[in-house]
C-alpha cells in the first residue's frame, strides 16, 4: 500500500517515529492523504479535511470495515497517535 502511495503520490512528507506519535494537528494540512497503524502493520489510509461543524479542526474521513461506511473523526489525540505517514499532494 504504502510502496503505491509512494509511486502515485510521492515520498511522504513526514515519517512518525513509533516512539515520538504526533500530538497535535500542527504539521498536518488539508488534503493531506494519511496511513495509519492500528495493532500490526501499516494497511489504512485517511483523508485530513477541514471538520464540517468546528473551524479550524481538522479530521480524517476514512472507511470503516467494522460499520461498512465512510466516517469522520476529529483528529484527537487518539487518531494522531495512529498516523504513520503524511503525504502532501
């Protein structure tokens, strides 16, 4: 997945250390394209838009295998944790 993203996209922007996750949405922009770990190898991908209801929040907008949907999540501390990589389009 990541290798794909590579080729379409370009290199990342930013790699995340494991040990040093993102805390805060300051190095993230929208339209930023986003892979994600959750237990187990890097095998998600997230959109970063600005948040419909709250100005100057960003969130991810993502599929969920679990709920069969599209879903947007402010990017809370919970989310950032789970970014891996940044590409910028």
């Amino acid at each position: 997945m990541e290798a794909n993203l590579d080729r379409i996209v370009g290199q990342p922007v930013i790699v995340v250390p494991r040990l040093q996750p993102l805390t805060t949405q300051d190095q993230l922009s929208s339209l930023d394209i986003v892979t994600m770990q959750y237990a187990g190898p890097t095998r998600h991908v997230a959109f970063v838009l600005p948040h419909i209801n709250i100005p100057g929040v960003l969130s991810i907008v993502h599929t969920d295998a679990m709920l069969g949907c599209v879903t947007e999540h402010i990017l809370d501390v919970k989310w950032l944790r789970r970014i891996v990589k940044v590409y910028r389009v």
